[in-house]
C-alpha cells in the first residue's frame, strides 16, 4: 500500500462535503454555473468588508521591511493585543495578549488544541450533529470523539452530556452558532454546562466560534470565558470576514483556564511542530486592524428568510438558523415508501433537479440534509419551482 | 495534567534553536540590538524580490471578487501548474500540475506527507545532522525516525542508509543543500540512493529542499525525479522568496512515482483533515506568478565569505557550505581540558561576548555549532573582535 493504512480507509469514504463540492462543479461544468443550485460549501460568498481592502491595500503599498518575516510562533504580540481585547469583550472577562496564539484558520486551532492536551484515548464529547472534520482532527492526535445527542431542537442536551462524561473525558467541544443546525446556545445553558463539567473534574470546554458574528433577530452568543473557567476559544476570520481562503484565525485561553501558562507554551510549540510555524504574516497584521469589521449579516438574513420561505412553501421542515448561514432540513416523509434509504433517495431526487446540499449523514445525523445560503439570493429563489417539483415527485 | 504528557516532556526540552532566539531577543533588549552578534535563527533579512513587491501590490489594487475564498483543498488549478512548470524545469522530468498539492510553508508540507503514507511504527531514515523539528514531524503521525551517521564531509554515507534499511523504512528524508552542513549532495550520489532504494522495496525518497535556490559556486542542486521514481519533493517560498512568514510551500509526487494518483489524492485528504485546509490563497497567486524570481544570492555569498575569513583567522574549523546560510563549526579543541561539556561551554563563552548560535546537539551533532548568516554583513563582520577574544579565552 503506497499510503497509510488509516488515510487509505478515509479516502474511501470521503468527506460527503467536498464530495457534494466536486459533484457540482461537474454539475456546473454540464449545466453552467448559473443553472445549478449549490447549496452544499459553506464557501461565504459575501466579499470581505470595504475596510478590508483599505488595510490590505495600505499594507501591500508599505510592504514594510522584515514584515514577511518569521515572528514568534504565537503570533506578533501587538497582534495578539488586538484580538486579546475583542475576546475581552466578546467573552466579558479581561484577557491578556500572552493568552491569544495566532492559528491558521479555525481549524488548524483545533488541531493545535487537540495536540496540545491530548494522550492517547483520552475522550472528547461533542453534541450531534456537528461538523464531521472534527472526527479527524481528535483522531489525528490519539483522541475519541464520543458523541452525544441534542434535544429535538438541537439545543444541548445537558443531561447526555454529564451521562457521557468519564474519567478518560478530556475535554468538550461545542460549536455555537452551530454548524449544521445554526442552534445558539443559550448563556443559560453555557452556565449550566459550566457547573456541569466543574463538578465532573473540570475538562476543558473547547468552543469552536467562526460563526460568533454571524447572527439573527437580535440574539447574541454567549461569552463563554464568564461562564467556565476551564475553557479554550478557538475562531477565526473565515466567515465574520469571509477569508477562508487565506487561513487566519486564533486560539484564547481563559483567564482563569487551569496551569493557563503551560497550556499556552503547548499551544505555541504544537503550533511549531504541526508545521503551521505560525499563522500567515500579512493576514494577521490585517486582522489586527479589522476587529470592529465584520461582512454585512443582513445579507444572510434576507437569505434566510428567501430560502425559509421556499421550504414553507415546499412543506420542508427545518431548524430555523439563529446564526452561521445553514438550514438543516428534515428529508420529507415519503408519499409511498420505497423501502429504500430515503435519505439518499432524496439527495439524488435533489440532484436530477440540479440542488445541491449534504446529507445529515454527513453530520452524524440521518435524515436530515444540509443547504449553505452562502450563496446569491437570486439563486435561492431561482431554485423555488425546482423545491417545487421535487415534493411533487418525493 | 493540563497538557499532553509527550508535550509536557517535549516543553521541557524545548527545540534549543528557539530557546536561543529568546535568548537572542532578551540581550538585545538587555545590550541594544545592534550589540548581540544573533546568528541563531535561520530567518532571511534580504526582502523579497522587487517582482514580488510589484505583484503583490497589483493584485491588492485589483482584490478581485471571490480571491480570499475557498479553493480546492490541493490549491488553485493554475498555481499548481505554474509550479509544476518550475519542478519540472528543476527535476528533468515533465510534472503535472495536478501533482502538486499546496502547503503552509515545508513544513507543512512534511506533516502533510508524514500523515499521508506513515502508519504506526513505520521508519524514515535520516542523514545525521538535520533539523530537528523533523523528529516531531514524523512522531506527529506515528512514525519513528531512524538517524544514520553521514561521511566525514557530510556528504551521504550510503553504506549506512543502507545498513539503516528494514521492512518498516516507508521513507528516506533528505535535505540537499543541508541545514546545518551546507552540503549538496552530489546528483552521482542521488542517484547511487536511488539504486540502493530501488533494490530495497522502493521506500520513498523525500526530499526537503526550501534552500535549493540558495547555491554558491555555480553549484546547481541536482535533480531528485529524474534519479528515483518513488520520490516525493517538499519545498517553500520562504527562503528563495524570504517569505518564510507567510507560509507558503508545496509537495510535488514524482511522475513515476507508484501509485501516484491514490499518494495525491492522501496528500490532498491530509492537507484538509491536519487543519491546513489550503495554503494561504494570496501567497499561492503571488508565487505562481514568481516562479523564475529569487532572493540575491550573492548578499549571502559575500556573507559567508566574510564569516570564514573570520573563523579562518579564528581558527576555528567549519563545513565549507555549498548550499543554504549555515556555518556549521566544530567546537574548537580546548587548550586545558576542564573535564565539562565543552559544546556547553563553548555556547557560554559566545553568549557571554554576545554571539549566539546553536549547538550541535540540536541537530544530533555534539560537538559542533551552527550559525546561521542571514543577518547584516556589517553585524558579521563586527563579530571578528568578539570571535578572536572567544578563543583567546578558550
């Protein structure tokens, strides 16, 4: 075998997101781009904010001497000021610059975070459904990811969460505004989880937050620092400034987070060895100065309601998002069952209609399907005839 | 424990190249920056070439629509091209540049490998001395690093690759031109590797080589493709353009390589699960269109012609380097023996004049020292008092 034994297993069942990427990029290349309804990257399609281009181009006309240099693994420090003191506001807890270390998007933290405390079979909870890269990146470092459901509304389940909790548990990872279900959870439940894992021998509660900023009706996700001692924010600058393309994002340690110091020095020396080095040099100067920015969510809010609208219309039941830009449906009851799986059945219905989305599956939770509203309104209202016509022949 | 045991272990023997640049940042503030003769890190002070200022620039006037997003997780199709273009140029071999996989930075790029095609206990052998952050790389994904001692001269000993050779090799990892020797290997002696591997199961070849662009002497870095089949090529921007901040590198799979597409397809699959996702999409626009630029090589030629002239007058010995910009320099013979480790000692005696290298040890080398000449030509040549009290004393 030319590749490892683990990775040769994980190719065969790749992941049912990029699949869905690379189906409709032949679908496009058939139909043409503006006849096919991708709804299955979460790939924001809102451009950065006006105040992105200003820095960016001020900084390309200076391109000061040694500034694409290596700086210190954890990042400039007066960069790691800057974002210390949005963490400060966002978590309502002062958090200090020497507790920010600069990751390489979102998800290269996580990785950061999870080398960093991981031995081998220590536990990881996570609430279903969740984003299913975060099986890999436990498991790149000797973790268990273990499971845990949701209520019927996909809020946390606090019960399951302390039933699942065991001595190997190493830490829990929620993701509010959740990716696939656009659940926030509540400061109530925070708190709640808090005292929880506090009483329980006070594991790490990791909040993966790309989606902090993204937000409707007014609410506003709980800090997380105030509610939990014991806790590790990792975010980025993928969705608030739709970069995702250029890696940026950082990793917070409570102020009050157990022997924070070492746990700093492992964050910064997996951020070595993992070979991120340190995260992308521009990108940090930039979003250094970009920590009131954030894209236009109006935007995903009239998507929200276009696209809401078309489900209600169709007789689609879904979760109504209450942040992040996805809508996760329930697959419709059949007229007449096939006795096959409807889940699969329903995304290929979907396809011959040229819509695109990522079955539940793919999450951790069959049954459902999920659509990214990343994408133009137009073409979320274009696809209400296809919706249409779908439910007619499901 | 708050941290991982093995990180917790790992802290307490932190990589002494940083420990050094600490040391190096504290005297400065201590004596003045331009007091510390700070040969410690390997972080290029030439700026990048005036084309990469000129592109860079453009491309933030224009900031086109979608050019931060998401792309392919193996990078923009016509990035890989354009490099595919430049190794094939390199390796005397036609690549394909959908045998290209982007990477954050060499680095990177090796966990990228390491993860692709290591399974638990598999082996790669490495020529003694070598950077040492490649321990925890091939650690990272369950691998054992096997060192075998190189020749007198630092040139590959391949009676002892051989000998180091066992069913669990999966890989050789080379570095040409070396860090710390400033070796090249010699395209007789690749190719004599070649032979030895083919013979023996056909392990991979990796070759590391961010410094290949980086020669003296009209010496050109031979080709790796063109003498081994099964060969994996990893490299970076970060000392050819001095972009080392920015993380931006690539993996590149020998045409003939066995099982080519599935090696390329793992290669891409590690690359999004490690929590890369991709590299950095500006870096990736900028070097495509940067393929024939470099650094002055010459500032560094006259570098390290003065840093000999004064070793020379030091006597102190040293590996002439043929490649990169690292002195590496035995530990001058002691005139009483004080019975000590004299590499420690040694190291002492430089900070306490304010010169700062790394020990040999570093790079499994005792004995000798490294010092790096990507600084000042003024600082190094400033250095000759400090370096002539050094050995008066010694």
């Amino acid at each position: 075998m030319p590749i490892a034994r683990k990775i040769s297993n994980a190719l065969g069942s790749q992941s049912m997101i990029r699949k869905m990427f690379e189906e409709g990029n032949r679908l496009k290349k058939e139909h043409g781009a503006d006849n096919v309804f991708d709804f299955s990257l979460g790939n924001p399609d809102i451009e950065p904010p006006p105040a992105f281009h200003r820095v960016f181009l001020r900084l390309a006309r200076e391109d000061r001497k040694g500034s694409h240099a290596y700086m210190p693994n954890a990042g400039y420090p007066e960069v790691r000021e800057a974002l210390a003191a949005k963490a400060s506001r966002e978590h309502g807890v002062p958090i200090d610059g020497s507790h920010v270390v600069m990751a390489v998007g979102a998800a290269g933290g996580l990785n950061v975070v999870f080398k960093s405390i991981l031995d081998g079979g220590d536990e990881v909870i996570v609430p279903r459904p969740y984003f299913m890269e975060y099986r890999s990146y436990v498991d790149n470092h000797g973790g268990v990811l273990v499971e845990v459901d949701t209520r019927a509304d996909f809020s946390l389940d606090l019960d399951a969460i302390k039933a699942a909790l065991s001595p190997k548990t190493r830490a829990v990872l929620i993701n509010s505004p959740n990716n696939p279900t656009g659940r926030v959870y509540p400061a109530g439940d925070i708190e709640a989880l808090g005292t929880i894992l506090a009483a329980h021998g006070a594991p790490y509660l990791i909040s993966d937050e790309p989606y902090r900023e993204i937000s409707y009706d007014g609410i506003v996700v709980p800090p997380i620092f105030a509610s939990y001692d014991n806790s590790i924010v990792v975010s980025s600058y993928s969705k608030s400034l739709s970069l995702p393309g250029e890696r940026i994002g950082y990793v917070a340690v409570g102020p009050k987070a157990r022997d924070r110091e070492e746990l700093v020095n492992a964050l910064i020396y997996a951020t070595r060895i993992l070979g991120f080095v340190n995260a992308p040099a521009l990108m940090q100067r930039i979003v250094a100065e970009l920590t009131f920015a954030r894209v236009d969510v109006d935007v995903y809010a009239r998507r929200r309601a276009a696209f809401t609208r078309i489900l209600d219309e169709a007789g689609i039941s879904y979760a109504r998002p209450e942040g992040a830009f996805y809508l996760f449906c329930r697959v419709p009851p059949r007229k007449v069952s096939s006795g096959g799986d409807d889940e699969r059945d329903f995304v290929e219905l979907l396809k011959q209609r040229l819509v695109l989305g990522v079955p539940g599956s793919g999450f951790g939770k069959p049954g459902w399907i999920r659509f990214a509203y990343c994408v133009d309104e137009k073409i979320i209202k274009a696809a209400g005839t296809a919706f249409k016509k779908i439910m007619e022949s499901w």
